[in-house]
C-alpha cells in the first residue's frame, strides 16, 4: 500500500533499501513507543496504569534514533501517541531524518479527528493503524472507550474524504471476536480500508482470558481459512501473508514455531530513548549504546510483527505489500 509520499518507482527503491537493511543485519522496523501513557481501558493490557510521573521519562531524541538505525518502517506508537501533543514536531523531524522510510502511527482512535489526520499527514504520516477487535460495543466495552467502534467506522469515510486515505485496523484474534473476522474485513474493504491481524497474546500483562480456547479450535480454523478465502478472492484489504494467518492456529495450539527475530528485524526504542527486542521485554540499553541482537527461542506472543518476519519472502508476498 503506497503512501501519497512514494510513487511506484520508489518501489525499486524500497526493495534495495530492504536488502540493504537485511544484509547487514539492522532492523527493518523501529518501533517508536513515544509514551507509555494512555486513556483506554483495555485489560489484556497495563499501559493506562502507567504513573503520570512516567511522562518525565519521555524525552528521546526519536530523529537522532531514526537517522542511526534509517529503518524501511517506522512506527509510532504506545500507549497512545495521540495523547502527545507534539506528536506531530516528532513526526515531521523523523520524517526528515530519514529517506525512503514509511511511517505508521498505531492509535485507539479515540481522539483521532480529520483534522488531526491531516497534520500528522502533513508531518510525514503515511499510514493510520486504528485498533478495532469488533464492529460493535463489544469493543467499546473492550478498550473501555464508550461508543468508539461507531466513531471509528464514521471516522474513516471522512477521513477518505479529506484525503487521508492509508488506514488499516489492526484486530486481535481473541475468543470472543471469531465471528467478527470476516465482517471487519468486509467493512474494511467497503471503507477502502486494510486489515492487520494479530493473534491475541497474555503477555502485555498476564491476562489470558481472552485467548481462544481449545474447545474453539475448529471454529478458529474456519475464521483463518475464511481469511485465507478472503485474500484469495480479493487482494489488498487484508495485508497478512498467508504465511502468518496459516500459522496462528498452531500457534495457539502451543506449536513451537521456531525463534522470533525480534530485535533483529525490529526494535523498539521507548520513550527516554532505552532499546527492548520488543514492546514485552525489559529495556537492555539506551540506543546510542545499541547492539544487534541474536534470535530468541520465545513463544510468548505471535504478533503480526513477530510472525511476519518468519515469512518468506514469496512473489505473494511481495504482491501483497504491493497491493
Ligand atoms: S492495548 Fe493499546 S489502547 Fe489498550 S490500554 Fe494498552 S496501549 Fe492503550
Ligand atoms: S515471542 Fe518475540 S516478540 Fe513475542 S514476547 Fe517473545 S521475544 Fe517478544
């Protein structure tokens, strides 16, 4: 999915930075985690107990760490990253450290309007990832956000509308959502929007009740075969390989599936600047003190970021990122 920024032939261009990145062992993907700080409510997860003193903490240098590490991905996230309001001076001196980089924010939504869109736009946003687990209250009632799916799904026709065109949801396969699979994707591809899928995981904070049961595996399979359907009747809605959809009921079946490549194909840099393999590990080091890491033998989670970087790099794969 190509941002307004980049046009096709930046694509050559992507792919040899890509090589470049991947040769030389440096992440591919920086995660900017610019507070820790946020207003949901969601229990699978414990950043909205995070003490108001921790915005003390937020004050790294993200430009410089972006031009150290020039990654092809950068995210932006938290927490919340709205609830910055420098957010935009953040993006806009990233985006001006490094070339040929797309540049994602991951929000709740909540305070996302058209206006903010436009600014972060402006600022060298390329992509708005919006959380949504189910078209209805349920996920009001999830992420403790009264009245947020409707907002959400208002939202992003007027953010087409006023030319804010690159918005993904990103959805958490769960226990209680399987049936809300395909009508997301379906409401995404009416909007002209992309799903990502991620397999739920306890390890934000312990919290394993919302992972699909054993009982479920058969309704499971048939959500993820449904995907799989999905994609092979329409291309460029759900941005998932196959690849990592296929493997998510394993996963959950407690299948090993080999090490993650965290913080070896992504990073995440916190908000005063400290280094973790990913958002669910301690900090190991500020990043102007950064070394590579190795690949760990870790099943805690199979993020979407973790389970893409097992994926290869197939002709599928390559037409999906393209579509
Ligand atoms: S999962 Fe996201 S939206 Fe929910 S509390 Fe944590 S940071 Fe906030
Ligand atoms: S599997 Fe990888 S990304 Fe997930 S918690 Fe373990 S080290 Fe982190």
């Amino acid at each position: 999915m190509l941002s307004a920024r980049y046009r096709p032939w930046h694509v050559p261009l992507f792919a040899a930075k890509y090589g470049w990145l991947h040769a030389r062992r440096r992440p591919v993907l920086v995660h900017f985690e610019v507070t820790m700080r946020c207003n949901a409510r969601c229990d699978f997860c414990d950043y909205w107990r995070t003490e108001e003193s921790a915005r003390a903490g937020e004050h790294a240098a993200f430009a410089d760490a972006a031009r150290r590490f020039a990654p092809l991905m950068i995210t932006f996230t938290g927490g919340e990253p709205l609830l910055r309001r420098d957010l935009e001076g953040i993006v806009a001196a990233v985006a001006g450290a490094v070339r040929l980089t797309y540049i994602a924010v991951i929000t709740h939504g909540a305070m996302l309007t058209v206006d903010r869109a436009r600014a972060l736009r402006a600022a060298g946003i390329d992509q708005f990832n919006i959380s949504l687990d189910y078209l209805d209250e349920r996920h009001d009632r999830a992420r403790g956000i009264p009245g947020l799916a409707a907002r959400i799904l208002d939202l992003v026709p007027r953010l087409r509308a006023a030319g804010v065109d690159a918005v993904r949801f990103n959805t958490v396969i769960k226990d209680d959502n399987l049936d809300q699979l395909v009508p997301i994707v379906e409401r995404a591809a009416a909007l002209g929007a992309g799903v990502s899928f991620s397999a739920y995981s306890a390890s934000k904070n312990g919290n394993a009740a919302h992972r699909p049961r054993p009982a479920q595996a058969q309704e499971l399979q048939a959500a993820v075969d449904a995907l799989l359907a999905f994609k092979r009747r329409r291309r460029g809605v759900i941005v998932n390989s196959d690849h990592y959809l296929a493997a998510i009921p394993r996963w959950f079946r407690g299948e090993d599936l080999g090490p993650c490549r965290s913080g070896v194909r992504t990073i995440h840099i916190g908000p005063s600047g400290m280094v973790r393999r990913c958002p669910d590990f301690p900090d190991d080091a500020h990043w102007t003190a950064f070394r590579p890491y190795a690949p760990i033998r870790c099943s805690e989670c199979f993020y979407a970021c973790r389970g893409e970087s097992q994926a290869p790099l197939t002709w599928s794969r390559v037409r999906d990122v393209m579509a």
